[in-house]
C-alpha cells in the first residue's frame, strides 16, 4: 500500500501542473488557491443521536458554497447525521493523497475524473458497485469514468460540463451566413472557417479552441487513436487519421482562422474573448454562460452540439464524482450521505449550484433540456468521452501539451511532434514503473 501511495503523490503532482476543467460549472478547476481549513473536534455521536461525517472538498465561488451548505444542511435535517466540512484550498488532490498516507483521510471527498483512475488503482477508495441504487438513471459516460477496467464502481458523479459549439449569431450574419449554413461535422467546420475568415473585420477570428489534450481526448478515440494503451503505455503515432486532425489545427492557426483565446489573443478566457467579439465560434464548456450572461449580456449566440469527427459524434466530458475511502469506519452513513447528494438531494444542488444534474430524471423534472444554453450540452453528456484514462494519463497529456505546441510554433511537423510527445511520455511512464 505505501508503494502504491507514494506513486500516486508522485503522479499527482505531475497531474497539478495540467489545465483540467471541473464538473462544477467554473472555467478553472477551483482546487489550488491558500490553505487548508482544520475540522472542529466532533464526537461521534451527535445531538440528534447520529454521526459525523467528513466531506473535503475544494474551494469554489461563495454560491457554490453556499449551494453545498444548504444541500448538506437538507441532508442532515432528514437523517439526524452531520456532516463536517472541510476546505482544502491548496494543492487538493495531493493533500488528500498525503492523508491517505497519514491513515487520516476524511469519509468522503470531491474525487475529479480525471485522477480517478490514480485513486482506484492505489486501493483507498471503497468498492459501491453494490450499494448505488437506479445506477441506470446516470448518463452513462459519466458513471463509466468512476469505474475500474473491471467495471466496479468507486465514487458517483454529482455535476458535470460538456464542450459544444458556440456561434455569434450577429458576427455570422454579417458576414453574409445564418446558423444553418454552420457545418456540423469538423472537417466541414474547418473549411466553412476558412471561408469566413476572409469575410471577417480585421481582429476577429472564425473560430477560438484551446489546444490541450484535455480538448482533444475525444477526437482522437473518434479517429482510432488511444494515446493510453491497454499495457500503460503512451501512443500517438499509430493512426493517420489524427495526423490529419491535428494538421487542421496547425493550419487553422497558422493562416488565423484556428486560435487560442490565451496564447493568440491574449484574452484571460475564451468567454471574454468570445463575448468580446474576438470570435465567431467557439468550440467551449458550459461553464463559460455565467461570464456570457453576466459579463456580455449583449451577445446574441447560438450552441450547437460539438461537430463530429470522422463521422462519429464526439465531445469532452468534464465531471467530479463523490468518493468513500475504503477504510472509513463509518461506511452505512457514508452511503448513504453520497446517494442522498446524488439521488434525492441532487435537484436542491444543482437548482442552487446552476450545475447539470448526472441522473436523467432529474434533468427531467428540472425540464433543463428545454433551456437552449443547456440542450447541447446534455446531448453531449450522452455520448461524450470523460477527461479520464489509465493511470498515466496525466503523463501522456503533459508530453503531447509540450510537443504539439512545438508543431504549432513550426518548430515540428506533427508527426515529429507526436513521435517526442510519445518517446517523452513512455520515458517518464518506465522512469515511474
């Protein structure tokens, strides 16, 4: 066990380093800022004849906060239990990796679905396959990421965010096109960009997307490419299709109609930089609506579901699951705080919240697809490909970051850039094994 422990810190903080967007309806994942908070000495027996539970998560926006709060409060008024919240502001996902280590882990914490497959790998996390009940009523895709390669079920997703196409309707139409001439599938939108740019004022841009991996993982699968393989190892050379895929984006910047908010325009975030009027399209997260509403009222857009590639429907799922460490001794209301969160007490969270319920009953009965901001994003939530892989993913992605930036720069054509991102990647994974 302390092996496994040690290897997962190590991983961990190589996993900090990445740009990895959260279920919680945030443009960043709120995990890093200063400190973290001490729970007040509890007994275990409270008032009401209950326990005490501890939930870590991490620090988010005060309605969020506030959000959580209220659900948790909704919970402990039902069952007589209480649950203490922990704050962890400052490096989480290591913080919690060190109290695993120091047998002080708390009952259940956030668990992100990106380093879920660390956590189940190293052996903390309690086995709940048995103890979920309507498992059918999830969105798949979301559950699936909280699963071992045998299928067993290790933490239950409470929120979640998808990409999906967004257009400025205004931008489009003056530049001589309407919503429907948009193409729905990525190499129809790569040309359709192309065209537009020359119909663009000088400064604004056909299309903003970042170009990280955590942007990427579904278009790859989408064309027979998994930069993991099944023996752990890093490939990004073993299909052409993604050559060709990668080789648009290249062109796409290269000639300006493909750029990175950050990078190319110098804009804190892609919402900014699209609600600005920087861009026409832009291929982004949920998360960016509160900044579209609040911040550029004024912008009349459109979303459309994320274009398919090669012919298949794609798009990235971003999503933060509820984990129970394995060797908490109070498992019965452990269970059942995490099926209370993410079954009955679900639509107060995410009414409160403004996040995507996981269960589509829930979406249901908040009628949310009807909301035009939301319905791509559902559709997404469907199919999509969630931010997670084998236990080194972390490493490959870091690797292809590095190297695919060298291709846009010119410094590499895309297939040197892929052949270092996997000699890189596989070098580090041996170094770790």
């Amino acid at each position: 066990m302390k092996k496994k422990l040690s290897l997962l810190l190590v991983m961990l903080l190589a996993a900090l380093m990445l740009v990895a967007c959260g279920g919680g309806g945030s443009e960043e994942a709120g995990t890093e800022s200063e400190g973290e908070t001490t729970p007040e000495e509890t007994t275990e027996e409270t008032k009401e004849g209950g326990e005490t539970i501890t939930l870590a998560v991490w620090g988010s926006s005060p309605a969020e906060t506030e959000a959580l709060e209220k659900t948790v409060q909704s919970f402990e008024e039902k069952t007589g239990h209480k649950v203490q919240i922990e704050v962890i502001t400052d490096n989480f996902n290591d913080q919690i990796t060190a109290r695993f280590a120091a047998n002080n882990a708390p009952d259940v914490f956030y668990l992100e679905a990106y380093v879920a497959p660390r956590f189940i790998d190293s052996g903390v996390l309690m086995d709940i396959t048995d103890h979920v009940p309507d498992q059918d009523d999830f969105f798949q895709p979301l559950l699936n990421a909280f699963k071992d390669s045998e299928g067993r079920l290790y933490a239950v997703p409470k929120d979640y965010s998808t990409l999906a196409t967004y257009v400025n309707v205004d931008l489009l139409e003056e530049a001589g096109y309407t919503i429907d001439d948009v193409p729905a599938d990525w190499e129809g939108l790569v040309e359709f960009s192309k065209e537009l740019q020359s119909k663009l004022p000088e400064g604004v841009h056909a299309m903003i997307f970042d170009r990280t991996m955590a942007r990427h993982l579904s278009a790859f699968h989408a064309t027979g490419l998994n930069p993991e393989t099944e023996d752990g190892k890093a490939d990004f050379t073993s299909s052409e299709k993604t050559f060709a895929y990668l080789q648009s984006l290249v062109e796409g910047q290269d000639n300006g109609y493909i750029v990175n908010p950050q990078m190319d325009l110098g804009m804190d975030s892609a919402g900014a930089a699209f609600g600005s009027g920087k861009a026409v399209i832009m291929i982004e997260g949920n998360w960016v609506l509160s900044a579209l509403h609040n911040e550029y009222p004024d912008v009349n857009y459109a979303i459309l579901e994320s274009p398919t590639v090669n012919g298949q429907k794609q798009t990235m799922i971003f999503t933060v699951g509820y984990a129970i460490a394995k060797d908490t001794d109070k498992a019965d209301v452990a269970i059942e705080f995490v099926n209370y969160m993410t079954g009955e007490g679900q639509q107060m969270w995410s009414e409160l919240s403004g996040t995507l319920p996981t269960r589509q009953s829930v979406t249901d009965a908040m009628d949310i697809a009807s909301n035009e901001d939301w319905t791509a994003h559902i559709e997404g939530a469907k199919y999509g490909t969630p931010w997670t892989s084998g236990i080194y993913l972390p490493v490959i992605a870091q690797a292809f970051d590095n190297n695919f930036q060298a291709a846009l720069n010119g410094d590499l054509t895309v297939e040197e850039a892929m052949q270092a991102a996997e000699d890189e990647a596989n070098a580090e994974i041996e170094r770790q094994q």
